[in-house]
C-alpha cells in the first residue's frame, strides 16, 4: 500500500498545479475557503455529515479554491492492523471536491499521522488527485507541508498575492512537551523565500498552519478580537521566531490556524490579522457554542482589499462587526493550552475530547 501511494505521488508531484493557475475572476475577485479539524473516521453519521456540510458550503460559496487546514481524519480511530485505513479515510474528503470540481490545497494537523500514514505518505496522497493543488515540501526542512502558491491577476501575468502554508507536525516542540511547532529550519526558509521577492506583490498574502502560534495569546489577552473564544489558545510548546520573521520584511495580511475547535475569531495583532477557521467535522470535540462551517476569504484586487465571514451549516452568513466583550473575569493566558494533561495515556485524551474510545481499545 505504502509503495502505491509513493508511485502515485511521483507520478503526480504538481502536475495540477501546472496546469491550473490560480488567478482572480473577471470581476476582481478570489474567493477561498477555509476547511479545517473535519476529523473523519469516527463513525458513519459524523462521515455522512462531514460529507454533506462540505457539499453545502461548496455550493453556496462557490470558491476558487479550498484551503485544508489539517485534521482531516482522526488518526486515533486507527485500529493498529487495518492496512489503507487513512487513505480511504482521507478519500471521503477528496472525492467530495473532485466531484465538486474545487481545486485544493493543504496543510496537515497533528492527528491526521496518528493513522497508517506519515506525513510525507499523506502528502503524497493528496498531490495524486487531479484537483490538488497541494506542493511538495519546499525544501529538505521539517514536516512535509511547506510550500507557497501565487496567485495571478486575471490575465495570468502578474502575481498578486501567495498563499503560504506551514507544516506545525505533531506533538513536543524541539523535545519540549505540548504540542509541535514551527521548527527553526522551517522559519528560516520562510524568510529566505520572503527575501527573493522583489515584485510589488511582496507583503501580501495569507499563512495557513493547523496549530497556532504564541502571539495569538498576546493578540486575544490585549486587543480586540471578533468572534467567539471557546478554549484557550493551545499554541506550540516552543515559540521559535516565527513571528519575528514575518515583521522583519513585508510578508503577509493574515495568519489563518485551525486545532482549536472552540475557537472561530480573528483580530489585528501587529498589524497582521490572527485568525481561526471555523471547525467543519461533526468528528472530535465541540463546537460547543456555534455551529460547524468553514471560514471565507474574498480578495478583491481593485481596491485591493480583503473581506472574511463564516458560512455556517444551515446556510447562515456570520459576519463579526463588533468586537467581542470579554468576560470581567476572564484572566490573560500565559501558556498555551491543551497539553497540560500529557501524562494522561492516549486513549485515556481521546475518550475526553470526543467521547468516544479509540478503536485500538
């Protein structure tokens, strides 16, 4: 199996991606949206849903492309004998945009190689299917999602912004208990890739990672935010600069991470927007306080400027256009969350945060 899915990488590596360019409409616009924490492999009700939402917002939305931000498959289901279980489990969210006809690109999150697949496997998977486009890793640097794309004019001339994305792996950040990061060799290709571009399309564009960064926790305890605060901000272990390499030069507009799923606002920290996306699945835990959906981003090219909102399940269009009041209360977060209870076993962390044992019980 494991064999197969590499042939077919190969055979596949960027093959969609030369041949689609991604390029505003005739009217000026690009419109993406965000998918993230879908966690199929549960059970068949939530797959069932899971596939249903996904067509839903596709219909309504109509994007020129579909951003995934990671956990597509609860990787803790695995059974540890069934041999093609992720694939077949990541299968239920391709074959919804290949009927759709929506082009795709992704980041993974932390749970997806918790099944039969690595990261650099699953990779592999994705780039074989004719509507990813999805980019082999950038460079010999960790993880194995990091890539950019352009994104043209409509002519298909000028670039006028890129979308970047960011592989935030696992669990422990440089041996240091949490969750995974960033690492350094990751931040330094980042910048390097920033420093080639001399166009006038240098400083706009979007990141997309599945674990969010420490300076979230900064922007939430200080500034204002629009939309709701579920959890904490359950950010990597290890703060390893990240940040810093997207002030030194002009970068990027917006950060966009999934993982939290209690979380869906965003805010301007620094003149750089942090936001969540809103969690599709019906698989894992919450949302406990709004329903699923997906987050939307629409770039209008003149006046260049960027609008977002949620598409929520039932069709509702969220706009956030007042700040959120925080709780009188509510203490700032010092540390990030979610891990403080590593010690705890495996299944004992799933049957807590879905309620449901995993399947090697």
């Amino acid at each position: 199996m494991k064999k197969i899915i590499i042939l077919l990488g190969i055979l596949g590596l960027s093959t969609a991606a030369e041949q689609h360019q991604l390029k505003f409409n005739a009217n000026g616009k690009f419109k993406m949206v965000q998918f993230t924490d879908i966690h199929f492999g549960e059970d068949e009700p939530d797959d069932f849903d899971n596939q249903r939402l996904i067509k839903d917002i596709l219909d309504q939305e109509k994007p020129d492309l579909a951003i995934i931000t990671g956990d597509v498959i609860s990787g803790y289901m695995w059974d540890k004998k069934t041999p093609g279980w992720a694939a077949e489990q990541y299968k239920n969210l391709t074959n919804v945009l290949i009927e759709k006809q929506v082009y795709w690109a992704t980041t993974a999150g932390n749970h997806d190689t918790e099944g039969d697949l690595n990261r650099t496997q699953i990779s592999e998977l994705d780039r074989s299917f004719s509507y990813s486009l999805t980019q082999p890793n950038a460079a010999n640097i960790s993880h194995a999602f990091n890539y950019f794309l352009p994104v043209f004019d409509e002519s298909g001339t000028d670039i006028k912004f890129r979308l970047w994305f960011l592989d935030t792996g696992h669990e422990d950040c440089l041996e240091v208990k949490g969750w995974d990061c960033i690492r350094p060799d990751q931040v330094e290709w980042f910048r390097q890739a920033h420093s080639n571009i001399t166009d006038e399309s240098k400083g706009k564009g979007f990141l997309f990672v599945h674990i969010p960064f420490s300076e979230y926790m900064e922007m939430i305890n200080n500034w204002d935010y629009y939309g709701y605060k579920g959890e904490e901000v359950c950010c990597g272990s290890v703060n390893t600069g990240i940040w810093g390499a997207l002030k030194e030069q002009p970068t990027i507009e917006w950060v966009s991470a999934g993982h939290d799923h209690d979380n869906d606002y965003y805010g301007l920290y620094q003149n750089i927007n942090l936001a969540f996306g809103r969690k599709t699945g019906f698989g894992g835990y919450g949302p406990d306080h709004f329903p699923r959906g997906a987050r939307v981003f629409e770039v209008t090219k003149e006046p260049y400027g960027i609008e977002t909102w949620v598409r929520e399940d039932g069709g509702n269009v969220h706009r956030e256009v007042q700040p959120s009041k925080r709780k009188l209360y509510e203490y700032p977060q010092t540390q990030c969350g979610g891990m403080t209870t590593k010690g705890n076993s495996k299944h004992e962390w799933v049957e807590k945060v879905t309620g449901k044992k995993s399947a090697s019980q």
